[in-house]
C-alpha cells in the first residue's frame, strides 16, 4: 500500500526534499495556483522519511492507523500490543503510564517486539548456516525492502527470507500463544504500514500505530494509568534499533570474527545497495551478512517518532542502559561469561520448540512500471539544449540546487515528467541574463525613441505655439462674427418690427381709399339728385317763362328771375355733370392706389418672411458660432497640454 507520505500546504517548492531522497521519481515539481510545490509520487515513495528530516516548513505529513485504533478500542475490539523496543527508549518516564492507561481503555496484552528480535537472530543464523546463505541483507527496516522490491528487484534473492522482529512477534503471538486478538504495533516508523499491509505478511497485524501520532493522542486526551510493562522476556533483540544494533546480536552468538557489512542512512544506505548489486552480480566476496537500516541513527529514532526525541542523544543512552541490563545475565543465551557458541547453543535450546519455516518471509518483485526511464543520449541531448546546457562544461555544472546530484539527475527526472527545467538554477539566471540584455536592448532603444520623441516634441511644441496664434485669430474672427451676426439678428428684428408697422399702416391706407371710394359713390348720388333737381328747376323755369311773357309788362320781372333761375339750374347741371366726370378719374385713380396697394402688400409679407428666415439663420449662426468658439477652445487646450507631455 502506497501513499502514506503526502505534502501538504505549507511546501513552497524548496528542493530540500528531492535532495534527500533516495528515489529519483519520488518526488514531482508543480505548479498549482501560481504557487510552486514538490509534491509526493506515492506509487514511486518508498516512506523512508528522508524528506521529513530535510524539510524545514513542515510540509510533509504521514497516514498511519492511530486514530482508528483508538475507534476501536473504543467500540470494544480486542487488541493486544506488539511494542517496539525503542519505546522504552524514547520515553522512560512514561512508559510505564502510558501502557497502563491503553490497558485500561481495553488493550489486552502487551508483548514486547525485543523478543521478537530474538527469534530473528535466531532464524537468520540458522537460515545462514544450514543454507550456507553468505551475504545476504538483513530486513527489519521495510523502507530498504521496498526498496529493493521496487528498484533493485536483482537483490531479491539476496535479501534475508525471515521475517522482522514486529512479524516474528506477532507469529509468535498468534502461533504459539494462540492470541486471537488484533495486533497493533507501537511504532517508531511509518514504512511498518507497508509491511504490515503486504500479502506476504499473512495480515498478522491491523495497526501501525507510530510514537509521534500516539503520543500526541495521548496527551491530547490525558491517557494514563497505573503502571504496566511488557509480558515477554526477552534478551539483546532489545537493541534492535540501534545502529548496529543486528551486528551485535549476531556476534554476541557467533563471535566477532565474521565480517557483517553495517550500513544506516538513507543516501548512504540506497547508494550501498545499488553497488552491492553489481558486486554480487560480479560474483566478488561478500559478508557473512549486510546489517542495514534506512535511518542514520537506527530505529530508535525512527521516521515516526516525535521530532523533539531526535533532537538530543537521550534515547543513546537510554538504549545503552537497556543493552548493559541485558548482557547481565548469568544464564542461557544472554550469559556474559558464556562463549558464542555456548550462547547460540541456549538460543536454539530456547527456541526449539519453534518451526523455522513459520518465520520465513516471501518478497515480491514491484519493479513493473517503476522503472525510472533512462534517457539515450539523443534524448538527453535534447533535454540538455532545452536548458540551454549546450557545452560539456554546462552539462557538469552539478550544483545541486536542483535537489538532484547532478545535472544528469536533473536531466533524467525530466525526461521522467517529475520535474522541469524551471528548477534549474542556471536555465533560470540564462533567463534572467537574457531578459536582462533584452531590458538593456530596450533601454538603449527607448532612449533613442526619447531623443527621437524630444525632437518631435520640439517640432510639435512649435507647430502648437503657431497653431495657438492660429487659434487666437480664430477666437478672435469668431468673437467679430458673433458681434457682427448677433447686430444683424438685432437689426433684422427691428427690420421686422418695422415691416409690421409698414402692414399696419397698408392695412389703413386700403381702407382709407375704401371710405373714399364710398365717399364717391355718395358724392356721385348727390351730383345726380343735383341734376335732377336742375332739370326740375329749369323746367320751372321756363314755365315761368311763359307765364311771365303771358303777362306781359308785368311778368318782365319775374321773367327776370326765371331766367336767372335758368341759368343756376344749368349751372348746376353742368357742375353736377364736371363732378360726376372728375368722381370717375378719381375712381380709377382710388382703384389703381388700391391695386399698388395689394402689390405693397404682398411685397411687405415677402420681405417680411424674409426678414424671419434671416432672422431664424442669424440665430442658428449664432448657435454654430458658439459650438466653433467651444471647440477652437477646447482644440487649443489640448495644443497647450501637447506641449506639457
């Protein structure tokens, strides 16, 4: 199972990780919301737990069973408990406390994985010695097996067939104690999750419960009771997780002159069993056996214990005072003044009613699709151009800031898709230097277009100040036509006040010569009934004529008067008739006025509706005039500012 080491948000794509692990493709750079970050290639991790210790930011974390294990003892399960011996170590004053307090929250049994340890120093020198097995790796750290699983599956067959002292425990447990309860492992490291989920491990164990996670449980939640210890004596397995700690057991039973080839550190470690392999393959001497362990400082201080714990050299001598305890014995496997081989002896004594067969472990090859892609020189080429790494000097430069060894690392996790070129350093300072010249280039060009745009501005600045005098002009021709037009549209107003009097007065004269006109016709009226009244008088007139001559002498007299009278009616008459002849040339002298009349008239409305549409262009005139001066103002603020820029 894989996926127990993730990242989590506080990464800010450091490099610190890559240059710790072990595995090239382990590790990926990416980029997500703008942010840079190594995140884990779980298929690819092998949990060893180098990137925790490198990392300075906290921002690796670890899945282990911890609170499932107490959700359990909770709801009741029956657990028992395989204890790591690096417990006591890391907390001799709590040990007691804490396993009392798991006891009381229902744990069942407690047995100690030291015992367990020694039932592993038995198996191997019995596997070693009855299979004539030289040279094989030692495998209580699940890291290194991964390891070899997944990347050297060539060292299987050199890998230790028996299982770890936390298996050895539990087979125990379940076989020959016949425990049938679920079994967790109080442990100092995360890989035990990977062991203790492979198929060829039987499920023997339900829970990896590490010492940080534990620890943290436990004082979050006050668990503590009264003192309890482990149930199972056991002997040296106890210093198991030191350094070394293997190579000792083995030569406490088979004396010191076998070579045992001790190796602890994660680079150190991977980088022995890459050339170990090509030893073994070339067929070259090995050791009676390779005690390695993936941590410098052993189990002790494991890839699950609390960071505070490694911090000093306490547990050192804690797991020394624990390993004098053990060497004090005056009988069996762990007598002092015995010999090895009268301790090997006691051990098998001990141990003879154990199968070794139980304890044998099987492995599997999981390098299928693990492979780490190895470019050929043709791609590699490619990626070293796409870094700009165009010289043998360049391709060498091997800084490591990377994260990886070397330059061909760095080219080999691209060509893998677990990084870029971004990551590069130099490719970066190339982009930078470049971008930089670029900047120069630019600079140096801007600086010609100012000159270029200085000169220009020159020459704008004085075309502006001559279209400003332009402007002025305008503003000022703009300023007389306005007055002017503004005079006209007054004038023309007063134009056509006065037409409008020269209508009213038309308007009176034509019936001024209407009331002469009816004048006439009365004096023409009057000059007939004049006529007629002479014609009446002349004919009294001559009536009298006669009457007077029919008189005589006496009628001479009024004869007188008659012709007198004659002559005022034909007087009359005829000024009745010069009348009547002078009323008609006045007539048509009134007719005619009144023809011109209608003509002035008609002339007046023209010139009028004149006058009112020059009057209505004089006013949109005005209104344009404004809209020009409006603009030519506006036109000649931006000239000013033209020459501010």
């Amino acid at each position: 199972m894989a996926g127990f080491v993730f990242t989590n948000d506080k990464c800010i794509g450091c490099n610190r990780c890559i240059s710790v692990c072990p595995v090239l493709t382990a590790n990926k750079a990416v980029v997500i919301d703008d942010k840079a970050r190594i995140e884990v290639e779980s298929e690819q991790c092998i949990n060893c737990g180098a990137c925790f210790d490198a990392c300075e930011h906290g921002a690796r974390e670890y899945h282990d069973d911890t609170e499932r294990f107490f959700e359990d003892l909770r709801r009741g399960e029956r657990i028992s408990l395989l204890l790591a011996p690096a417990f006591l170590a890391n907390y001799p004053g709590e040990y007691e406390s804490v396993l009392g307090g798991l006891k009381e929250l229902g744990a069942n049994r407690i047995i100690s994985v030291s015992f367990g340890a020694d039932i592993t120093t038995w198996a191997y020198i019995n596997y070693i010695t009855k299979n004539n097995f030289y040279g094989g790796i030692s495998q209580p750290c699940p890291a290194v097996v991964n390891y070899i699983e997944t990347y050297v599956p060539g060292l299987l067959p050199k890998l230790m067939p028996v299982h770890s002292p936390m298996m050895c425990a539990a087979i125990y447990a379940k076989k020959y104690e016949h425990i049938t309860d679920k079994l967790a492992f109080i442990s100092p490291c995360i890989a035990k999750k990977n062991e203790i989920s492979d198929p060829n491990n039987g499920g023997y164990i339900s829970y990896n419960v590490t010492f940080d996670h534990l620890m943290k449980y436990v004082r979050a939640h006050g668990i503590k009771g009264r003192s309890a210890k482990d149930e199972i004596e056991y002997g040296l397995g106890s210093i198991y997780p030191m350094p070394g700690g293997l190579k000792e057991n083995v030569y406490w039973f088979c004396g010191s002159d076998i070579f045992i080839r001790q190796i602890e550190g994660e680079r150190h470690t991977y980088e022995f069993l890459e050339d170990y392999k090509k030893r073994v393959e070339g067929g070259k001497e090995l050791p009676f056996m390779v005690d390695a362990l993936n941590c410098a400082q052993g189990c002790i201080y494991g890839t699950g214990v609390e960071e505070e714990k490694t911090k000093n050299d306490d547990i050192l001598y804690e797991i020394q005072k624990i390993k004098t305890k053990s060497k004090k014995s005056s009988r069996g496997p762990w007598a002092i003044n015995s010999t090895p081989k009268q301790r090997l002896a006691a051990l098998n004594r001990q141990f003879s009613k154990l199968n070794l067969n139980d304890f044998i472990r099987r492995y599997t090859d999981k390098s299928g699709g693990h492979e780490i892609l190895k470019p050929s020189p043709a791609e590699l080429d490619g990626i070293f151009t796409g870094m700009n790494k165009t010289t043998k000097e360049l391709r060498g430069i091997n800084c490591s800031a990377c994260g990886y060894l070397t330059c061909a690392h760095m080219a080999t996790a691209i060509f893998n898709d677990c990084n870029n070129e971004n990551s590069c350093i130099h490719y970066i300072k190339d982009q930078v230097e470049e971008r930089s010249r670029q900047a120069q280039n630019a600079a140096e060009e801007s600086a010609q277009a100012n000159i270029e745009i200085q000169r220009r501005s020159d020459l704008i600045a004085g075309i502006v100040e001559g279209l400003n005098a332009d402007f002025e002009d305008l503003d000022m021709s703009i300023q007389q036509m306005a007055t002017g037009n503004n005079n006209n549209a007054q004038e023309s107003t007063a134009i056509t006040g006065a037409m409008a009097d020269v209508m009213d007065f038309c308007s009176q004269m034509k019936d001024s010569f209407v009331g002469i006109s009816d004048m006439l016709d009365k004096l023409e009226s009057n000059n007939n009934d004049i006529t007629s009244i002479a014609n009446q008088t002349n004919l009294l007139s001559l009536n009298a004529s006669i009457e007077a001559a029919r008189a005589g002498q006496a009628g001479r007299g009024f004869a007188v008067v008659a012709e007198e009278i004659k002559n005022l009616s034909e007087n009359s008459r005829e000024a009745a008739v010069d009348s009547n002849n002078s009323k008609e040339e006045i007539s048509k002298a009134i007719e005619k006025l009144l023809e011109e009349s209608e003509h002035l008239v008609e002339i007046v409305n023209e010139v009028n509706g004149r006058m009112m549409t020059l009057a209505a262009s004089t006013e949109e005139i005005a209104a344009s005039t404004d809209t020009v001066q409006g603009l030519s103002s506006d036109l000649k603020s931006k000239a000013a500012s033209l020459t501010t820029m």
